[in-house]
C-alpha cells in the first residue's frame, strides 16, 4: 500500500463530531441567561475566591507535580487516601479521556448508554477503538440506563463500560443497588468508569457515588468535578479516585504539571468550604422539584431528574416543538441546551438557576405553551 501523500489521522478521528457546549449568548439581545450548561448559579465558595487572589504570586512557578494539595484536600473531605487520587486542571473530561487512551487499543469495544455523555463516543473513536451504545429504557418519567441489556453487551472485546451517575442529559440515575449489580456482571478485566459529575446534587438515599466500589475493586474508577456543584467550570479542574494500579497508569500518562498552583489552592479551598457547599445543594434541593413541577403543569413531560436540571420533552410536530421552544426561549433572554446531539430531537435540557432566573425561564415556558 502507498503511503499517504498527507499526515493522516488514526481510524476513528475523523468520525468524531467535535463536541459543542451550550450556547451562551443570543444574536440581538444584550445579555441573555445561560441556562444550558449546568454551571452552579450560586458560583464558587468566597473562600475559594479568596484562595484565588493568594495564588497570583505562584504564576511564575511550576506546580507541585502531583497536585498533593488539592489531592489532600479532598482526600481530608471524602475520607479517601490522597495516593489514589489523579487530578486534572482540564477537567474530569480529560481524565475520562485519558482512561480511554489508557486502556483502549484499536478495535476495543467500549459500551455506554444512548444518551450518556457526549464525551465517551469522542474518546473511544479516537483510539480507534468501537463504541458500543446500549438503548435506555423509558417510563412515563424517566428515560434510564438498562442495567441487564448494558451487561448483555459485553464480549471478549470490551475493554470500558462508561456511565455518568446521574446521567446528563436525562437526569435519570443508577442506585446503589443496580450500580453494583452492573459491576457484578462485569469481566474483573473490563474497567467500570464511574463519571459522578453530579453527584453532589444527589440526596436520594439509595445513591452511592462510586466510592465504596472503587475502594473494594480493582476494576473501577470514579471520575468528579469542580465544574458542578462548586462553581468552578471555568477553572477546569477535575480528580479521579482510583485503584493503585490505575492511578500508577494514569500518573504515568498525564502531564506532568497538570494541575496549577492556583488549580490546587482554589479546589483545596472550595472543597473544605462546607457551607458554600451546602447553600448550592439546599438551593438546587429548592429549585430542582419546584421547576419540574411547575413546567408539568403546562403540560410538558418533564422527566425526574437526580441532578442540577430536567429534560423537557416537547411534542415532535406542531407549534410546540422544542426548537420552537428555544427560538422563543432566547428571543426572551433565556438559553436552554437543544440535546438533539444526544438522540433527544424533541426535548431541551434546563439548569436550575438562581429564583430570578428559575421563574423568568418557567413563566417564558409557560407562555410558549399557552400561547
Ligand atoms: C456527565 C458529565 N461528565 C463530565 C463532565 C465534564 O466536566 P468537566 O468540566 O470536569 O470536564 C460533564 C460536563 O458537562 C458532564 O455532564
């Protein structure tokens, strides 16, 4: 075969559709809400933004290359051991990125729900590996991953199976129970990444964030992030708590001073703010049933959601659509997330925001219906 006549990226590269984030500005209206990317609408702990203007003098300095203190940090906050932390000053997504370059080789089977985050097809496809995605099931509230059919998925190929717990878009999630009925049905050689984005938000009683199964097996991780909950999205910084052997893999392949000074000092400071932490899940606690009670109201299905916003189904056809919806919705300064790029045409997806925002964005929604 002749080689190329150009550089040439690996299989799987170009098939991926580049990840697009919420929108955050409307042509023609001076300053429109951002409801469409699931930021914190209490932002960060002042504590952190103290720790902030204390971390200017570090700037022209390498970090401590394994970002101990933010890693104990957390550790303090969690009960964890520090040696099994990974942190990453680009997020949790470059850490579920960097699991896939890891443990996947071309032609590798990775298997993640419909309507799991965008983030893991991205990854698979970039090392040529092949994903595997598993149909959800639907009720009249909730659109949730299918343990049994995710398990009937595996072969002898499967390297990963990524789940976000709770799951974005759908808000729907896994409880204690069904997450280790997932992990029992697993090959010990298949790694089960446990993405708990959102897993401060959570007050169900029966969710367990990925902890106690990443600290009694070898074979699963869970990823977090500082981008949520604590209000900090635009620092970019995420850890991963792991098995020993992971994180050796992991250390290994990350850059060597990932995560700032100023990353480590600000996230140090925002996880031991316990109570900035939680105003934010008392405030989502508030907001999150009244906004899906409210747009029920009008009529809309609006599915139960564990996390820091709801999915809203529109009707397919008609007046009523979801990208009519959203064409009037930001015409009013308001920006809700289209999830058609997640295999959800009809619905948007809404963050809670503060109690101006949360009721603008629901009497626009109720005026759009009723209309
Ligand atoms: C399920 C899920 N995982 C991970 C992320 C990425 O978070 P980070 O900002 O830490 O990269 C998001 C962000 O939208 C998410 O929804």
């Amino acid at each position: 075969m002749t080689p190329p006549m150009v550089p040439t990226a690996k299989p799987g590269i170009l098939d991926i559709s580049p990840y697009v984030g919420g929108r955050s500005s409307v042509a023609g209206v001076a300053k429109a809400i951002k409801l469409s990317s699931n930021e914190s609408p209490l932002g960060p702990s002042p504590k952190a933004l103290a720790a902030l203007e204390e971390a200017k003098p570090s700037l022209s300095l390498y970090p401590e290359g394994s970002g101990r203190l933010l890693r104990e940090a957390i550790a303090e906050v969690h009960g964890l051991d520090a040696a099994r932390i990974v942190t990453s000053g680009d997020g949790s997504d470059a850490l579920l990125t960097m699991l896939a370059n890891a443990y996947l080789q071309p032609g590798d089977e990775c298997i993640f729900s419909e309507h799991a985050f965008l983030v893991y097809k991205i990854a698979t496809l970039a090392n040529s590996a092949v994903p595997v995605i598993v149909p959800e099931k639907t009720t009249n509230s909730a659109i949730k991953v299918d343990v049994e059919a995710m398990l009937a998925a595996v072969t002898p190929k499967t390297r990963i199976v990524y789940i976000a717990n709770p799951n974005n878009p759908t808000g729907s999630m896994l409880n204690r129970e069904e997450m280790a009925q997932l992990h029992a049905g697993l090959p010990s050689n298949v790694l089960l990444v446990i993405d708990a984005a959102y897993a401060e938000y959570v007050t169900a009683k029966d969710y367990e964030a990925g902890i106690e199964l990443v600290t009694r097996h070898d074979n699963v991780v869970m990823t977090r992030t500082f981008s949520k909950l604590y209000g900090l999205a635009g620092l970019r910084l995420g850890w991963v708590y792991a098995p020993a052997a992971v994180c050796d893999v992991l250390n290994r392949i990350r850059g060597p001073f990932n995560t700032s000074t100023l990353q480590q000092q600000v996230g140090a400071a925002a996880v031991r703010d316990r109570d900035h932490f939680w105003l934010a899940v008392k405030h989502n606690s508030q907001w999150l049933p009244w906004i899906t009670a409210e747009i029920r109201k009008t009529g809309l299905r609006v599915d139960d959601s564990a996390a820091n916003f709801v999915l809203i189904h529109f009707p397919p056809d008609g007046e009523k659509t979801a990208a009519k919806a959203d064409a009037f919705l930001s015409q009013n300064g308001i920006i809700l997330r289209g999830v058609a790029s997640y295999g959800l045409p009809n619905c948007l997806r809404m963050t809670v925001g503060t109690e101006e925002q949360n009721k603008l964005a629901v009497s626009l929604i109720q005026q759009f219906m009723a209309a």
